[in-house]
C-alpha cells in the first residue's frame, strides 16, 4: 500500500511540476488576446474539461468505465457495481479470473415491417 501511495504522490508531482513549468513559459510569452477570443479560450477549455471528467472515471480495480454505480474507493479513484459489491462483502478487490464474468448487456433493435 505504501508502495502504490508513493507512487501515486510521485505522479501527482511530476504532474503539478508540468503545469508549473507550461505556466511559466505562457508568462514569458505575454501574448495579449481580444476579450472576444479570450471568452472563445475560457468557453472551450471548460467543455474540454468536462469532457475529461466524465471520461476519467474507471473502475481502479477492472478498468471498466462504464457501470450503473460507483463505488468510491480513494480520492479520485472509484470501484465498479461488480468490485465495490465484492469489495464490502468480502473485504478485498476482486480478482482478474473474475472480471471476465461480468454481466455485458447488449440491446438489439429489430425493426419488422408488416
């Protein structure tokens, strides 16, 4: 567990250091923007991180991204229906033998004309 937590705090840095260096160089550059294109630059940015906070969500476990509920697990990491249930019941995560066994619902549309 330590092992995981250092490594997660490890990427979290590496990450922030990024963000801090990107910031840095868009200082020196001091590009100025019409207003009209500054509210262009916000509006897209704000549907792009949106889109990125939807799509992150995968099970820590299975790596499914879809599921019908989710568990939270740590921070920013979550567990499936399939792994958060077995999680609470038997105590610990579910193993990858198991994840096969997942239920896949899949919907067929049969158009009939009379």
């Amino acid at each position: 567990m330590e092992s995981y937590k250092n490594k997660l705090l490890s990427s979290y840095w590496t990450e922030i250091n990024l963000i801090g260096y990107k910031i840095k160089l868009l200082e020196k550059q001091k590009v100025e923007y019409p207003q009209e294109l500054k509210s262009k630059i916000i509006d897209i940015g704000n549907k792009i991180s949106g889109i990125v906070e939807v799509n992150k969500r995968k099970c820590f476990n299975c790596k499914v991204i879809q599921t019908k509920q989710w568990y939270n697990l740590l921070k920013g990491h979550y567990l499936c229906k399939k792994c958060g249930e077995y999680k609470n019941i038997d105590g610990k995560f579910r193993s990858k033998e198991l994840w096969s066994n997942t239920k896949k619902i899949i919907f067929i549309h049969i158009l009939v004309e009379f």
